[in-house]
C-alpha cells in the first residue's frame, strides 16, 4: 500500500463522520418536525462509529507502511475508547431529559456508545496486526510468542462479548416496558439490532486476535464467518417481520432501522470472510470482498430514498429515513477497513 492510498482510506471514516455530525445536526437544528428530537442526536453520534472506524484503520495502515509508533500503539485505540464514554455519558444525559422522543434517541446512542468500544477493541486487537501475514505465510502451526499471550486474547474476546451482552440486556430490559408506551418498543427493537452488531463485532475481534497469536484453527474459519450472517439476518428478519405485524402502527417504520443494521452487519462479515477465506491458502476472489460493504452503503442509501420520498405522504418515514443515511455512512467506511485487510493480507 502506498502513502497517498493510505491517507484515502484513512480519510473516508473521518469524512464519513463529518458527514454524520453535519446531518444530524442540521436535523436537530432546523424544521418544526418533534421527529428530529430523535433522528438529529442518533444520526449525528452514529459519527462516533466512524471515529473508531478511523482509529481501526490508522491502527492497521501505519503498520502496512511503517510508520507505526510505540505510542499510536495505545493513542488510537484511547482515542475510541474515548469517543465511546463521551458518547455514553451523552445518551444517559439525553434520554434523562424525559421527554418520549430523547428517551428514545438516548437509549439508542448508548446502544451506539456500545458499538463503538467494540469498534476500539478491534482496533487494540489490531496492534499487532503485522504478525497475520506472517503467521499466514509461515505456515507453522506453533504459538508466535510476538503475539498475544493467551489471557490478551481472552480479556480482548470477553470484553467485546460483555459488551454485545450489556446491549442484549439492554435490549430485553426496553422491550418489558413496552407497556408503557411505544418509545420503549422502538427503543429495544433498535438495541436489538444493535446488539446484533456488537455480537458480530465479537467474530472480528476473535479472528484478528487468534490470527495474531496464530492459534486461528479450521473450526474458525467456519464459526466466525456464519457466526456474523447468523446476527445480520436475525437483524434484517427482525426488521420484515416487524413492518409486516404492526402494519397501521407507526412503530412498523423501526423495522426499516432494523434492516440497515441487518445490511451493516454484513458489512461486518466482509472483513471476517476475508480473514477466514485467505488464512493460510489461496483466495481467487479476495480482492472481491471489499464490494460486499460497497453494496450495503448503496442499498442503505438507496432504501433511505425511497423512505424520503414515502416521508412526503407519512411523517412516520421521517426518523428512519435519516438513520439509514447515518448506516449507509457507516457501511462505507467498512468498506475503507476491508480494503485495507485486503491489502494486508495479500500475497501479491
């Protein structure tokens, strides 16, 4: 990978992040609609997915063309960690304002917040991601005691696993107060997709780190990948069958929310095939790959368009129709950090 190649692929996630504080806040600031009270602060923190995007990518790139210093070593991903608890400690803020709409869009940026520590535990599990090519070139089935040691890689699996759980929880918690009104449904379907997401992250973060330690066995290869379409369709599924029973309801439209985190989900699954795919053996379609997150950005985006338009005729198409803006922004910057795997991992 050469330096001005390098500075693109770096600069997508930021740009994409800009794209989602700008959006957001537009939506917060300007037009009467009370909707905004939920799609401004979702659209605009889902930014800080793409800032951890950003510190994953610096992570991997600044080992593919040495320029990786002791101290991004810990910078980059403090920076995503960083960018998680603000963004925590701002949805309990919000949602602790009362009102229906900011219970709703609190909830969810905390659901946000969750996935953006996942994000960072990719990027530390990345620190040493100059060890997979070699591992996979080698050929040695042996330990690399460069790489983590085996209580590294287990706090590194278990801490993205505490935080898919503390979504599910999350999720389940919302959904047994739909009693007390709708907001709590929208809320825990959209913690749910989130916390689909976050339990696909959990599949990334165990292939880069078992890569790295060079204990990544055949049953990897076959578990992690089916692992992620497993929590992507279970998302998008989700999603159908929630526009289709509360057809007349307005909380139907979630289920459109649900099927962009289905899609970024399968953005996710980009990078744990490639990893699985080009593990020790020749993939004739790897440098394919990177178009799966490229798909899921368009059809986000295009889906997006079509609920602008139906917005004109039911303001319940309002909300999901800036999130999915906010998603698409995200899938494509998945597209920036399997391009980069790519490139990484390439034989060539």
């Amino acid at each position: 990978m050469n330096y001005g190649i390098s500075v693109l692929f770096r600069a997508i996630p930021v740009f994409m992040a800009f794209i989602c504080f700008f959006l957001g806040g537009f939506i917060f600031l300007y037009g009467p609609d009370p909707a905004k009270y939920v799609a401004g602060p979702v659209v605009f923190f889902l930014g800080a997915i793409c800032l951890a995007l950003f510190a994953t990518a610096g992570t991997i790139i600044r080992q593919l063309i040495h320029t990786y210093r002791p101290v991004f070593k810990y910078l980059l991903p403090g920076f995503g960690y960083l960018v998680a608890i603000v963004t925590f400690i701002s949805g309990i803020w919000i949602f602790g304002l009362g009102t229906t709409n900011y219970l709703v869009s609190g909830h969810v940026i905390c659901g946000v917040a969750l996935i953006t520590a996942c994000v960072s535990t990719a990027a530390t599990s990345s620190t040493k991601f100059y060890l997979i090519p070699q591992n996979s070139h080698s050929g040695s089935t042996e330990i690399n005691k460069e790489g983590f040691t085996a209580v590294t890689e287990k706090i590194l699996i278990v801490l993205t696993v505490l935080f898919a759980l503390t979504a599910w929880v999350w999720c389940i918690v919302l959904l047994s107060r739909t009693s007390l009104g709708s907001a709590y449904l929208v809320a825990g379907t959209v913690m749910g997709g989130l916390a689909c997401i976050a339990s696909s992250l959990v599949a990334l973060v165990a292939s880069i780190a078992r890569q790295i330690r060079n204990d990544y066995a055949e049953q990897d290869r076959k578990f992690w990948p089916k692992l992620v379409f497993f929590f992507g369709t279970i998302s998008v599924i989700w999603g159908i069958v929630l526009i289709l029973a509360m057809i007349g309801n307005a909380a139907n439209t979630t289920g459109f929310i649900m099927i962009g985190l289905g899609l970024v989900c399968f953005s996710i699954s980009s990078k744990v095939l490639l990893l699985a795919k080009v593990w020790r053996q020749e993939y004739a379609l790897a440098n394919r790959i990177p178009l799966i997150p490229v798909i899921t950005a368009l059809l986000c985006l295009f889906l997006a368009a079509f609920l602008f338009e139906e917005g004109l005729y039911d303001n319940a198409f309002f909300v999901p129709a800036r999130v999915l803006t906010g998603l698409g922004a995200i899938c494509f910057c998945l597209f920036s950090i399997v391009s980069i795997l790519e490139s990484g991992t390439s034989k060539k």
